[in-house]
C-alpha cells in the first residue's frame, strides 16, 4: 500500500472509530501532517471541533506497535507523561493517541533555561528506569550481541560505504580491538529500562511546564547511564564539557541517593563509565545517520553527523585504552570525512 493510501486508510479508519466510540467529539474537519521519523511511522494531527488527536501511521511490517502500546501504559502508571493510546488498530497499524501539543524541548533549551529543563528530564529518567517490568511485554536485554552489532555499523554503513574506506588489516584490527573493549566495559554496568533514544527530539514541553516521552518503543534493559547520555551528548545540540560534566555528576548524586548505585562507583569511576557509554552510542549513530541516508533517503541526518562524530573523537581522547582508535580516526577517518563533506568540520565549545 503506497503512503498515500496509507494516510486516507489512517483516516477513514480514525471517523469511523470516533464516530462508533465517541460521536460526541465531532467530526474530524482536517488531517494534518505532523512529522515523520528515523523509523518508519508518521504522525498526523487530526482537527476536531473541540480538540485534536494525534493518528499514527505505523505499518506492522516496519513497527513494533505492540511494544509501543505496552509501555506507553506503563509510562503513564508510573506517573510519567506518555501519550495514551486512545484506539488502535493492530492489524493494520493505525493508532489514536492524545495529543501532546507541538512543542519538542529542543527549541527550548537555551543557556537561560537549559539547567533547569536538563534538570527536569534527569528526575523523569530517573523514573523511567524503574519501568523493568512491563505488562504485557517482556523488554528485551540490550545485550552483547545487540550492542556489538549497533558499533559495527559504524564500519559498515560509516565507513565503508559513505567515506568508501577500505580499512587495512592494521585498520581493522584497531577497530575491532577498541570495539571489544568499549563492550567489556558497558557490559561491566547495572542494568535498568532504557529508553534508546532519549534526547531532546523526543521530549516535548508540554502546558503545565511537564516534560512529555516519545519514541520509546524500542527500549530495552540495558547500561544505567545509556539515556543520560543520549540526553547529554544530543546529536541536535551541544553544550560546553564542563557543564555536562556537571550535570553528569549531578544525575549520579540523585542515582546515588535513591540507592541506584553501588557504593563502590565514585564519582571518577562514574564520569569515566559516561565516556566508555558516549563512544558505544556514538558509532551506533554515525552508522545509523549513514545508513538513513543512504538507504532510507533521509539525506537530512547528514547535517547531524559533524557533531557527532567531534563528540566520538572528544570522549575518547578521555579513554586512553582507545588511543589507537582515536589515532585512526583523527589520522584516516576525519580527513575522508572532511574531504567528502569540506564544510563538516565541527569545534566543540
């Protein structure tokens, strides 16, 4: 079914269900696209004479919708402010949802306001991570087989085919060698719900000065400090070390007070595990923008991989046991990027 077909499906399933379940809402005046994303699902807003929901075209073959459904219910028991999925039509991948508004916390992080919101969307973390069990679903475990083959695609989307480098035996060798001990120490980390992609594109600021969670389907069990980075080290925007080294301390002092962390993990022990967590994301989402481009279409991402890939060579410049690999990539890697893209190059402040 074309994407056309899909969106008038998404909307004449949409009035024939409000008009069975809930005529009192009226009838559905405009459909508007609100987004698409990394994955496959769109969104569109549906005006109504009194409101508006959100519909979501999530095609079963592409999406995981009943993981979606399951921790979204799970979210909002925990007090958390998820969507509520309204109806959902599984066999075709259709959902209703409440509408969360149109404001992602990405356009408010200023310097004035950042601390604050950063601060906020850590105490919603730290919530988040208490939702192991979900009904009705059994989170999968972020794993070594998972986590190994997320950095691989660093080489085979990033660099072989988007800077079209043949590595040498010496190359590889590094590679794999530094991606075997970024694993080592991950997998060495307490274990909690994981969000994935827990950033400021999938945080929305909501009325009452709340914070909103999206995309949170294909979370996991896995490292502790996975999200924290993810909202830290944002690929859609940076901030100076020394703060987020300060708001890295900051979540492991809330951590450490509720009793998450072992006494044994200081506060060295824990910015160092930040960085080993930092480049493990990294080379999954240098893969990841690569491979959306080249083959999802979505040329987009590219203008987001100068500051990812500065934050990959700064966090290891921190691990010397991965100074071959931060050799490789200053010496080999980041002149073919720069020859491939001469305007990509990106100084962090």
């Amino acid at each position: 079914m074309q994407q056309d077909d899909r969106a008038q499906g998404l909307r004449a399933w949409a009035e024939a269900w409000i008009a069975t379940h809930h005529q009192e809402w009226g009838s559905v005046m405009s459909m508007l696209v609100v987004s698409g994303d990394a994955s496959f699902r769109r969104y569109f807003r549906l005006l109504l004479p009194h409101g508006s929901l959100i519909a979501v075209d999530a095609s079963p073959v592409h999406e995981n919708n009943p993981a979606f459904v399951a921790i979204a219910s799970a979210l909002r028991a925990h007090g958390l402010q998820a969507p509520e999925v309204i109806a959902w039509n599984a066999e075709q991948g259709y959902l209703l949802l409440n509408d969360l508004g149109d404001r992602l916390l990405l356009p408010a992080l200023k310097p004035d306001t950042v601390d604050e919101l950063y601060k906020q969307a850590m105490q919603i973390l730290l919530r988040m991570q208490d939702c192991e069990f979900v009904p009705g679903w059994i989170l999968p475990a972020y794993d070594r087989v998972r986590l190994m083959d997320e950095m691989k695609l660093f080489h085979d989307w990033f660099l072989s085919r988007y800077l079209g480098l043949a590595l040498s035996v010496t190359q590889h060798a590094i590679l794999s060698n530094a991606l075997e001990l970024i694993l080592e120490q991950v997998m060495e980390l307490p274990t909690c719900f994981v969000h994935r992609d827990f950033h400021s594109r999938n945080l929305m600021l909501l009325q009452d000065q709340e914070l909103g969670v999206l995309d949170f389907q294909d979370a996991v069990l896995g490292p502790f400090n996975y999200d924290l980075i993810s909202l830290l080290r944002d690929a859609y925007v940076v901030w100076p070390r020394p703060q987020v080294m300060q708001w890295m301390l900051h979540f492991f002092r809330m951590a450490r007070k509720q009793g998450r962390l072992e006494e044994t993990m200081n506060e060295s022990a824990f910015l160092e595990s930040c960085e080993w967590m930092s480049a493990q994301r990294h080379l999954k989402v240098l893969g990841i923008f690569a491979r959306l481009c080249l083959r999802d279409g979505k040329a987009g991402y590219l203008k987001d991989i100068p500051l990812v890939l500065a934050y990959l060579l700064d966090e290891i410049s921190h691990l010397p046991a991965l100074r071959p690999l931060h050799q490789f990539l200053e010496q080999t890697v980041y002149p073919a990027y720069l020859d491939r893209e001469p305007q990509g190059r990106v100084e962090l402040p």
